[in-house]
C-alpha cells in the first residue's frame, strides 16, 4: 500500500512547482495610482507582490492594499469588490491607510477574478481615487485535494485497465458487440476501435474480470457481425450502424472500405486468434473464421489499378479511389503494411513497404529534442498516438533494416519528447508539469484535434500518458496519479477517465472514445505482462511480414 505521507510529498512538489510557472494571462502592475496625495501604493495577495501574472492563487486569498492616506472606511466597502460580486470582508490597520480584503465565502476553482474599486474610493481627508480606481486580476488554483482514498500503484493499474474494459465489454453496441466509435454515438459503430477492443477483452478474460465463456461468446458476436457487414475487397469502412452493419459515410466520398482501420481490426483479431486454443470446439471455429477474414482482404487492391508502390486510404464502389489519401509513414499506419505484407493470400511486395510507407527512407528525421534524438517523423515527433495504435500487438522492440530504426528507441524517444514540451511549457499553459503531460489526437474545447508539441492548445488527453506506459513507466505512474487522486472528481467516469481537459480552459470532455479507450487497456497490460505483444508476434503471418519487411 502506498503511504498517503509519500503521495503528499508528490503532489506538494507538484504544487510548488507550478507556482512558479508564469501565463499569458493579463498580467497586473500596481504602481502608484490616484490624483493628489491619495493613491494606492502597493498590493499583495497571501503575501506575495499583487504584480504580474497572479495564478494558482487560493480560493480564500488575502489581498492586502496599502494607501499613502487613511481610507474612509464607508467609502472602501462600498466600492472595492470582487468582479463576480462575492462578498467581501474587511479589516483596516495602519491608521486606515491599510486595508485587508478577503472573500466572505470561498472563491470557485480554476476562476478568473478581479479585485477592483472604483473612482469613487475616498481617503479620510475626503481625496478621490480617479483613473479609474484600480483592478486586480487573478486566477484560482484547482482544488489539489485527493478525490479518492490512495490505493497501491498496483491496484490502480488494476482500477483504471478493469474500468475502461467496460466501455468494450458492458458498453459493447448490442446487435453487434462492437464497440461504439464514443458513447454518445448510438449504434455507430467504429472498425479500429472495435479492433482496440478485441484486445481488451484479451486482458479481460487473462485476468478473470470476464469469464473465458462470456468473453468467447462476445468475440464470437463481434465475428459474426464482421462476416456479414459491408466489405468491400474484404475491407470494412470506418464506421458501420451495428443494428444492420450498413456502412455510415465516414466523410465525403468516403462509403467504402478503409484499409487502415481493417487493419487495426486485424491486429485485434489475430490476437483473439492466437489466445484461443484450437483444442476446444468454439476456439477452433472462431480461429478458422478470423483467419478467413483476414485472407479475404484484397491488400493490393488498395495500390489502385495501376498497382502503385503504395497502398490507398480509401475505396467507395461509388466514388472509387476519389478520397485519394496514400497511406505514408510516419505516423500511426505501420501496422497496415505489416499485416498487408504477411498476408498468405494477398501480400504485397516489399516495395510498396519501403516506397509507401518508408518512402524510401525520406521519413528519417535524426534531430534532436530535449536531449533526445527522433530517429523518424515529424519535429517533436507528433501526436503520441503515432507510438501506440500501431504497436499495441506488435512489439517494438524490433529494427528495421531498412530504414535502420529501432522502433522501441523511436517509441521511449518520442513520448519522452512529448513529455519533457510539457514539463518545459513553453506555452505557459495550466499544469502542465511532470505529473500532467500527455499530447495526442482527442477531443478539444472547440471539437476534435491531433495535438502534438507543434500543435498544443492546452488540451491534455490522458490516453497519451497512460498508453505510453511501456515507454515511460515512471512519468505515466505520475500521470495516472494526478488523473486520477487530483482530477478524478471531474475526470474519472463509468468506463474510465474521460477524453481529455483544458485547464487553461476550465473545461473537461464528458466523452469516452473508442480508440483513446482501447489503448489504455492493452498498453498497461503490456507494460505489466507484454501479453497482446507475446500473442501478435506468434501469429505465423506476422512473424512472414517481419521476414519480408526485414523487420526483426
């Protein structure tokens, strides 16, 4: 059992480090105000200089305004106030020239506030104030208390993967047993993150929190439901309606199959396949029926007519190839042509490998960022859902002869990056820290966006921490512990932590994604066990891609 003494360590080193944290918020310069000999000569709050950026101020502040005259004491508590109309109290000293303002009840959290009075602030002598009196503005710090009683870290991990299985399990779309694409999406059902969920079930059954029989039915149900959905060369679309398993345009143009989210399908399903156990009856059925799906995907249908040296997002039977996006690394779609070169029906040369997704070595980055070097991709290395989707299954303890990458190196070396931006804050948002990082693809105040080091608005998604757990095992424990003892009152919900949040924005998603959700299961569970790596990597056909792919 962890011991409530260490945890406060951690979180009052958290809370002192953000206190020195500066923001772009408006900031405050108290010099000497007024007309005449009357004027405001200096201000403090909880007995630091009311100057500059005052944030993470506390929810009962004690503003102390200093004045070069005595204050008529009627005047002061008529017209310094807080901006919201929170009552204030007062208390003078110093001849009256000092005035103690303090809040009569506590001020919310993560507020903005003014302390301000008006023109018609009088002195003793009866001088006004003018230029318009004075205002203070602040911000309110986020209740730092602990939300719920502190467990083992172990028993944690434990809350959290059993939790957020239940969005896969209890939550399934019930014709189906797919997983809905967020959970307000009705019987929209979503192919990748239905995938994602086909691992969690893995963990699930592995460790008892779902019964092998109930567990075997669910995938049964999911099979069912994939052999008689809309295909197309063998490929599913994005998303589906699972009452009928029609498809649900997932954009323009955009009503046919999707080669990528297939694939994430695959990965989850040949997991399924390598935990079955051929001996039994069900198993042995539902193993020659997942294999069957992934053999019926026509992948080089997907280079187009002209069997280009790279594979296509997108096909519609009505619009053809017209959404037109190739699918090129890097970033989350390595695990499309590793599935696409180990088919054993319709495999697809090693060039398109090293022309589409590789092409041709022009995906080397080699710079480096916060001390560390990306050996791929982008600069900062993007959002890190870039490390996770495509390796949930796939273990990246591998090298790629090709590109001479080691994808582990690329993993631990880019969510590192990730987290140090967000420690470092350039951008001066709320919180961030060491214990509150983590940039990904998730819901945003103002809808949905990839964020990234070169893409950062506030919004933290703690699917990108948590997922990378194998990667950073000791800054995702610190962030599964702010989640979830700091925040949990707001962020932790019926099938996990929800979305993402903004503290700069005061805002938290009520929302729960299928492919944020996934993730969290599957990587704490290769963190602990490395048991959906262990099963992927058995599957004779992907053990023939890594062969053809050089990648070993």
């Amino acid at each position: 059992m962890k011991k409530l003494s260490q945890f406060d360590c951690v979180i009052g080193v958290f809370v002192f480090a953000v206190l020195f944290l500066v923001s772009c918020h408006k900031t405050n310069d108290v010099t000497p105000s007024g007309n005449g000999t009357f004027k405001l000569t200096s201000a403090s709050v909880d007995g630091k200089a009311a100057s500059g950026s005052l944030l993470y101020i506390s929810v009962t502040p004690s503003f102390v305004l200093s004045f070069s005259e005595p204050l008529d004491e009627t005047s002061a508590k008529a017209t310094i106030s807080f901006s919201d109309g929170t009552p204030i109290k007062t208390t003078f000293s110093n001849n009256d020239s000092t005035v103690t303002v303090q809040p009569a009840t506590s001020l919310k959290y993560l507020t903005s506030y003014s302390l301000v009075s008006n023109s018609l602030l009088k002195s003793k002598a009866g001088n006004s104030i003018t230029i318009g009196g004075f205002s203070i503005s602040f911000k309110t710090q986020m209740d730092m208390s602990l939300k719920f009683p502190v467990i083992s870290d172990s028993s944690l991990i434990d809350l959290v993967q059993q939790q957020t299985l239940k969005y896969f399990y209890d939550f399934a779309e019930t014709n189906s047993g797919m997983a809905r694409e967020r959970n307000t999406s009705g019987t929209t059902v979503t192919t990748g993150g239905s995938g994602f969920g086909m691992m969690a079930i893995v963990v699930g059954i592995n460790r008892g929190w779902i019964s092998r029989s109930n567990g075997v039915a669910h995938v049964a149900k999911v099979v069912s439901y994939l052999e008689k959905a809309d295909r197309f060369h063998g490929a599913w679309s994005h998303w589906s309606d699972g009452s009928t398993g029609k498809v649900i345009p997932f954009g323009t143009n955009d009503d046919g199959a999707d080669i990528v989210e297939t694939s994430y399908m695959i990965h989850g399903l040949l997991c399924v396949r390598q935990y079955l156990k051929a001996s039994d009856t069900v198993g042995n059925n539902l193993i020659n029926r997942i294999t069957k799906l992934y053999n019926d995907i026509e992948w080089n249908w997907f280079r187009k007519p002209a069997q280009e040296n790279v594979l296509y997002w997108n096909w519609s039977p009505n619009y053809d190839f017209a959404v037109n996006v190739p699918v090129r690394g890097y970033n989350e779609t390595l695990i499309t042509y590793i599935l696409a070169a180990g088919s054993s029906t319709n495999s697809i040369p090693v060039e398109v490998y090293q022309q589409g997704w590789a092409q041709s070595g022009t995906i080397k980055n080699g710079s480096t960022y916060y001390g560390h070097v990306l050996p791929l991709g982008q600069p900062y290395g993007g959002p890190l859902f870039f490390t996770q989707y495509s390796f949930l299954g796939f273990n990246p303890h591998v090298t790629d002869s090709y590109l001479n990458v080691n994808y582990w190196t690329q993993n631990v070396n880019q969510t590192l990056i990730n987290h140090d931006y967000c420690k470092a804050n350039p951008k001066n948002y709320l919180y961030y820290s060491d214990s509150c990082w983590g940039l990904t693809a998730s819901d945003i105040p103002s809808g949905y966006g990839a964020q990234s080091p070169t893409n950062d608005n506030g919004t933290i998604s703690p699917t990108a921490a948590i997922a990378s757990m194998p990667y950073t095992p000791a800054e995702s424990m610190k962030a599964i512990r702010f989640f979830y003892y700091i925040m949990g009152d707001r962020l932790w919900g019926s099938y996990g932590f929800y979305d993402a949040f903004n503290l700069s924005q005061n805002w938290v998603a009520t929302s729960t994604l299928a492919i944020d959700q996934g993730p969290i299961v599957v990587m704490l569970e290769n963190y602990r066990t490395q048991l959906l790596w262990k099963l992927f990597m058995s599957a004779p056909e992907v053990q023939a891609a890594q062969t053809k792919l050089g990648i070993n």
